[in-house]
C-alpha cells in the first residue's frame, strides 16, 4: 500500500512539475472590415506567418500550440504593428477597419481586457533622456523610479497573475532597452551597470523588446565597446556572446541570430558553433538547408554574374568591374543602419583613391521607389558605382541563403570572384586596415 502511495505521489508530483510544459492550442480570429487584400501577420518567437484572409467576409484565423502565456505582434498594415498577448488554451478575436484613418483596433474573448489594456499608450510614463545630461547614475536613478511608479500602475488594475508576471517583465526588458540608447560618457561605468543589470532569463524569450534589447546590445553595442577588432565581425559576436551569455536558451537565440544572418554559414567553423548552441529541430533543419545555399558563395568562388542598371539607366555587369577588386555595398533607402554606414564611405573611398578598387552601392529597393533613390544618391552625395538591383531577387538571395537583411557587404578579387561575402562595414576600422593590406 505504502509503495502504491510513493507511485501516486511521485505521478502526482511529476503533473505539476512538467504540467505547465504540456502544449495547448490557441485560436487567433480576425475580421477586418473594408478588406482590401492587405494580409495580416503574426510574428511570435520564430514564426513569421502571413494569415489567410476570406476576401469576401475578411475573416480569417490561425492557430498556435503554447506552453506558457506569451506576447506576439500582429502586423495589420504595413507600418502598423500591435502588440497582443496570448495564453495556452485561450482563443482571442481582434477586429479592425482597414479604412483609410481608421485606427481602432477592439478584442473579443477571455483575453480581451488584456489586449485592450496593451492597446493604450496613457498608462506608463517613460524616461526621457536630456542629452546633456551626463551624470550615469542620475539617469539610471531617474528611470529606476519611472518604473516603480509604472508597476504600481500596473497593479491598479488587479490583473490575473499570468499577464501582470509576464507584463512586469516587459517593464524590465523596456527599461533594459532604454539603456542601451544611453550614451556611453564613462565606458567603464556604462558597461558595469548593464553588467549588473543584464537579465538572462528564458521565460523573457516571448517579449519582443526583450529580444530587441539582445539584439541592440549584445550583438550591435558590445562587440563595438568590448569585441577583439581583428576577428571579423561574425567571429566578434560570437565572442562576445560565449563571455557574456550564460543561459542557454539565450545564448541559443543569439548564437542562431548572428549564424543566420551571414553569408558564410557553409563554414565548417560556424556549423559546428551552430550545432553545439542551437538544439530545435525546426531551426537546426532551416540552417541544414541554408548551409547547402552558402556553399556557393564560400571565398575562393566565382561570384554569381549580374547586369544591373546604374544611376544614369546604363547596364553595368559583373565583366565590366573585373580587374580591380570590388567593395559591395547592398543597401535601401528605407536602412537607417545602410544610411548610416554611407556616412563613413566617403573616407574610405579618399583614403583609397587611385588604388585598384572599385566601389559599388546596389539598392534593393522596388522599382516603383527607383526616384527615392536617385534622390537619396544625389542628396547624399554618393560617389562610386550606384547600381540598382531591379527585380533580380534570385541573384541577391545567393548572398542571403537564410535571410535578407541589409546593409551587406561584399568583397570581390580582380577575377570577380568572392574574397569574402560577408566583409566589415564601412564604420568599422578593420575594413580600411584589410583593403590597404590587398591593395599593397
């Protein structure tokens, strides 16, 4: 009896120990009213996922299956993202109009107090930073008590513990990301406080400004304060990551963010980091796939032929730069980090002039935008090769076999083919050291 006990307890007790793992399915419902084909998206962790929409009813759902409560972005328009909270087993309803100034976006469901609360922009008061202020430690104090004041706020409105939790914890990763736009006046104070502050925390994976905040500081900020300037860039992340990331799911997350992101993911190297830090089967299978893409594109190839238009409408291809070796620089009118690595090309083109190197920006923007960009080349006073890619999208994605993402940068020898695929930025100092060091 006493062994059928021990049997029942053990049961019992392994229920709420990995209960709350067990996944359930969540129903997301739109209808949108003047339905004029825009499809909506839903962006949760990995997933991105355009939602079909009946163009007759403008309705539409999709399903989720969760583990814990979490926060996702539903994009209703172009440059219209809301923020929407979802729970295992929960179903929500969101309804919008797609006339032209109307705004309002309602809920329906056991979720829909919550949504309508994180619709509202009157509740919190946020730090706004003097820039000439330059005292760390009265920023810090001041946006310190901005959040005692907004978790008090926060607990007006006696919400049920699964969303205040995760809510608070928003507040955090808020306040985390704020930090980082801080200028650093005293670099070593600067990086001790975010030290003492950094939270590396697993069940903050589901808050989107928590991944924003890793991904302006850890991958963008830290390799420029702390990173070994001789690694390339890839390499730099990577250390700074394995110094400063202990928990594994976010180390995981970041070690999968900069892998994916750069051209060289065939290298043996980067494979193995991948496989030793990134264990989920759907992330593993995309980056099998995306290694066998890459393959391509290793130093040491033929870069793939072109023929692009330039700024005056002439055809320029790939024959007519051989001979000298070509920096590449793939940008959009729409990049503000492609617009502000164009500041620092310039300089490097001075510093390199009568060398035996070409400089070429390609913009990737859609023909109807080709004014934009004519203008943005003249107001800029961009000098060098300005080409544009056209429709010529299979030739950009064997640049970009996992993801397309700009600014990018290439480097090709005198017989066009590929230096390396993923070459530094303009803004870092190791790019001008590297040219003048082939062009001896």
């Amino acid at each position: 009896m006493r062994i059928l006990k021990f049997i029942l307890w053990i049961y019992c007790f392994s229920l709420a120990l990995y209960g709350c793992e067990r996944k359930q399915t969540s129903t997301l419902s739109f209808n949108i009213q003047d339905y004029d084909g825009t499809t909506p998206k839903v962006i949760l962790g990995y997933l991105n996922q355009a939602v079909t929409i009946d163009s007759l009813t403008g309705k539409g759902k999709i399903e989720f299956s969760l583990s814990q409560p979490s926060f996702a972005t539903i994009q209703i328009r172009k440059y219209d993202k809301r923020l929407i909270y979802l729970e295992p087993g929960n179903d929500l309803s969101v309804s919008y109009s797609l006339k032209e100034g109307e705004k309002k976006v309602s809920f329906t469901g056991d979720l829909a107090t919550q949504n309508e609360f994180l619709q509202r922009n009157d509740v919190y008061v946020f730090p706004r930073f003097n820039p000439a202020e330059k005292d760390l430690g009265r920023i810090v104090g001041n946006m310190d008590s901005l959040m005692q004041i907004n978790r008090q706020k926060l607990e007006e409105f006696s919400f049920p513990k699964a969303f205040s939790t995760l809510e608070n914890k928003r507040l955090t990763a808020n306040a985390l990301l704020q930090l980082t736009r801080m200028p650093t006046i005293d670099q070593a104070l600067y990086l001790q406080t975010m030290k003492e502050r950094f939270v590396q925390d697993s069940t903050y994976m589901t808050i989107p400004v928590y991944l924003e905040f890793l991904d302006q500081y850890v991958i963008r900020r830290l390799p420029q304060l702390t990173g070994d300037s001789s690694l390339d860039e890839p390499d730099r992340k990577v250390a700074v990551i394995l110094d400063n990331v202990t928990d594994a799911s976010v180390r995981s997350y970041l070690i999968d963010l900069v892998l994916f992101s750069t051209s060289e993911l065939g290298d043996p190297k980067y494979k193995e980091l991948y496989l030793q830090h990134v264990k989920t089967p759907e992330r593993l299978a995309a980056f099998a796939e995306a290694c066998k893409k890459s393959e391509r594109i290793m130093p040491g190839n033929p870069c793939p032929d072109f023929t692009f238009r330039d700024i005056n409408d002439r055809a320029v291809s790939l024959a007519d730069l051989k001979g000298k070796y070509v920096y590449m620089d793939i940008w959009a009118t729409w990049c503000g980090p492609c617009k502000w690595e164009m500041k620092f090309l310039p300089e490097l083109e001075e510093r390199l002039a009568g060398k035996d190197i070409t400089f070429v920006s390609l913009s990737i923007d859609q023909n109807k935008d080709i004014k934009k960009w004519k203008q943005m080349v003249a107001d800029m006073q961009l000098k060098g090769v300005q080409l544009h890619l056209g429709e010529n999208w299979t030739w950009l994605k064997n640049f970009m076999p996992a993801s397309l993402s700009v600014p990018r940068f290439i480097l090709l020898d005198r017989e066009g083919k590929i230096v390396t695929a993923n070459m530094t930025r303009p803004s870092d100092k190791e790019t001008l050291k590297k040219l003048e060091s082939l062009l001896q």
